[in-house]
C-alpha cells in the first residue's frame, strides 16, 4: 500500500517538476525602420495564443 501512493505521488510530482523548469523570460524593444521607438506593439509567441504582452512607452518589452 505504501509503494503504490509513494508511486502515485511520483507520477502526479513529475509533470509539475519540469513545467517550473520551462519558464523564460523574453525582453526586447521594438523600433521602426527610422529608429523610432514604437510604444503599444503586440507581442506574442508564435503558437501560444496566451503568451502575449504589449510594449511601453520606449518600445520595451517583457514576456
């Protein structure tokens, strides 16, 4: 009986262990073709509709 939670538990323990191991974090700054910086830009990762951000005021961001 012992086994089989210890056994249950790694299994359900596993998969939070490597999601806190995927986090990066992005940052950059959006500028135009004439150096401009752009403010109000939507950034996002391509294939992730939820990872999105918006520029600052000085075309900077962080995702």
């Amino acid at each position: 009986m012992k086994r089989q939670l210890l056994l249950i538990f790694a299994l359900f323990m596993i998969p939070v262990y490597f999601s806190f191991g995927q986090k990066k974090n992005i940052t950059g700054q959006v500028s135009s073709e004439k150096g401009e910086k752009l403010s109000n830009v939507t950034i996002s990762i391509k294939g992730q509709s939820t990872a999105s951000t918006f520029t600052d005021a000085n075309g900077e961001f962080k995702i």
